[in-house]
C-alpha cells in the first residue's frame, strides 16, 4: 500500500511538473507585432525588402516572378515552351494551360494568394502585417517556434517562427475541402542563405496528408529584373497552336524523349481536342511529322483515357500508340516502342507540326 502511494506521489509530480512546462511554453513576453519586426529585420529589414521591386526564382520546370505590390506569375515549361501561367493580382487567381482560362478559387486560390504575399516579401512575413495572431510558442523537438495564425479565404493559416534567428520556418495550411475532408499541407523550410544578396531558403520540402512528401529546391534567384509594363496582366502561354475536325488533328511537338527503348513526343493535343475530333480508343492512326514529303510517317493506336492503356509488359514488346500522359497531364504523347526510331528522331523537334488521321 506504501509503495502505491509512493508511486502516486511520484507521478502527480511528473504530471505537475510536466503541466507547468507546457503552461510556460504557451507563454511569451514577444507579441505579434513583436515578432513580425524581428522576422522583417532578420530578411534584412524592411528597406532592403522594398528595394527588391521584382523578385524570381526557378523551381524546377517552373519560374516564379513577384512583384513588390504582391502581384505574381508562374510560368511552367521547358524552354521555350511554356505550357501554364499562374496570375495573381489582387483578389484574382487565374490559369492558363494550354491556352484554356479559368479562374482558382477555394483552397487553392487562398495557397497561391499567400504564396504571394510570401515571395514578395522575400520569405518574410513583412506582406502580412495587421493579419497575424499570435498562437503561442511551440516546441517542435529542439527547435522553439513562434506560431503566427492568420484566416486567408477561409483557410486556416499558421507561420512558425524560429526563437532562435526569428526566421520562418514552418508554413501550415489547414481547411475542408468542398466534400468536407481535411485538408492539411506543411511546408517545411531549410535554413535560410545569402542569394543574389537576399537572405531566402533555398529549399523546402512539402506535404499533404495522405499524399507523399516532395521537395523543392530554389535556383537562378533574380532581383530588379526588367519586365514588360504589361507583364503581370497577362496570363501568356506558348504551345503552339491545335486544329481539330472529325476524323483529324494537327498539332505541334511539346518535347521529345529518346532512350534506347523508343521515343515519347508529347504533343499539345488534350482530351478536348480528342473529343473535337470524334476519335475513341482503338482507333487506327496515321501520323505525320513535320512535311509530308520528307517521309516521317508511322501508324498509331489511340488510347483515349489512362484507363484504356495496355499493361506495361505488353507495351515494352513493341507498340506505336497516342495516349494520355504517361503518371498523369493534360496532353497526350505518342509513343514509339521498339524498332527503328531514328528517322523519327531526327526529325522530331520542338514545335514541329504534327498531324493525325483517322485510317
């Protein structure tokens, strides 16, 4: 019975104790606005951040330009074609991809706008002044972090601040998707380092629940570069130029793959210009590329959704078809597999044109 006690005592203490330090962890002398001035002065402080009127960098296939104001644009693509541009301005969140418009609205609109608020402070929090709560101060292993809080079109968004240096290094966004599921996607920062004279992460690693984590790293960061007056009303692509009518396609070449299996030429043709053209899966195509009278010509399977396609092992035995995009995209690609490809090849360049017919 002794022992018991004992063991009591023990652990109401563990307990107490315990409850105490978390009680002091959610304490903090700093207050918001406290937080956000050393944030702004730790990037440099906020004359350096309104010097930089223009701001871009590479992720990937895709360059991101921000102006001071908060305006920005992505452009994605593979030099020289740029098959989608984001646009934000103001309240606005546009996309074009492959030359179809529409507006983003919901979760995704309220990601890009507070992306853009981010660059244009260059990684600080200077864009959201007058927006931000303090949470508290939570300790993630470590680390101490300062949570700012923030409701952005009606997402729940959180900016972990380091103790340490004050320099972002969490961004947490949660919500409901329209169907009512949980949406929560986490942004973890690196360290942040001297670029082009600007202190920003150069990487990041991202991820959503139940998706796979990725990581994103930063390059060819440019500041004050010269852009058109009208370079942020316009949400531009290059993609050549489409044709459909029943029974035919023309096209042009996106991008060329070679290995010693065959060939893969994306094209710019997607599901709509398939549809346009009345062809369904198991058609019989034939292809030309480039002028009819230099010969590049082969015979084609259609495939017209992902779903349709055959295994991968009969594939690899040798096949000539148009289908969807192979792990998802909204164009189609036409795949050579297995025999002589090389006059394709030699053929086969960046906006070329293409035409397909029904046989």
């Amino acid at each position: 019975m002794k022992t018991r006690v004992r063991l009591m005592i023990i652990l109401l203490m563990i307990l107490a104790f315990g409850l105490r330090g978390l009680d002091s962890w959610s304490q903090t002398t700093l207050s918001a606005k406290d937080i956000l001035e050393k944030n702004i002065q730790a990037s440099g402080g906020r004359d350096k951040i309104a010097g930089v009127k223009i701001f871009s960098f590479k992720t990937g296939q895709a360059r991101t330009f921000v102006s001071a104001n908060g305006e920005m644009k992505i452009l994605t693509g593979k030099d020289p074609v740029i098959t989608e541009a984001i646009l934000v301005q103001g309240d606005s969140v546009k996309r074009n991809a492959f030359n179809d418009l529409s507006e983003i609205a919901g979760i995704r609109k309220a990601t890009y706008l507070v992306q853009a608020k981010l660059f244009a402070g260059l990684f600080s929090l200077s864009k959201f002044e007058g927006q931000l709560t303090l949470a508290g101060l939570r300790s993630f292993g470590p680390e101490k972090l300062y949570d700012l809080s923030a409701q952005i079109e009606g997402l729940k968004v959180d900016f972990f601040v380091k103790a340490e240096d004050f320099f972002l290094k969490r961004l947490v966004f949660q919500g409901r998707t329209p169907e009512g599921d949980k949406y929560e996607v986490n942004y973890d920062f690196a360290p942040f380092e001297n670029a082009e004279g600007v202190l920003i992460p150069l990487s990041w690693f991202s991820s959503q629940i139940g998706t796979r984590g990725a990581l994103t790293e930063v390059s060819e960061v440019k500041l004050n570069q010269p852009l058109a007056p009208d370079f942020f009303a316009k949400a531009e692509v290059n993609v050549g130029t489409t044709e459909a009518a029943p029974g035919m396609l023309r096209g042009n070449i996106l991008d060329v793959n070679q290995n010693p299996a065959g060939i893969m030429i994306t094209t710019n043709w997607t599901k709509k210009d398939i549809d346009k053209a009345g062809l369904k899966t198991g058609d019989a195509l034939a292809l030309v590329i480039g002028d009819p009278a230099a010969g590049l010509q082969a015979e084609l399977v259609l495939y017209a959704v992902a779903a349709d396609l055959p295994p991968q092992n009969a594939l690899a035995k040798g096949a000539r078809i148009l289908g969807p995009m192979p792990r998802g995209g909204e164009t189609f690609v036409i795949q050579l597999i297995g025999g002589d490809t090389a006059p394709i090849a030699s053929g086969a360049k960046i906006f070329a044109p293409l035409v397909i017919t029904k046989k």
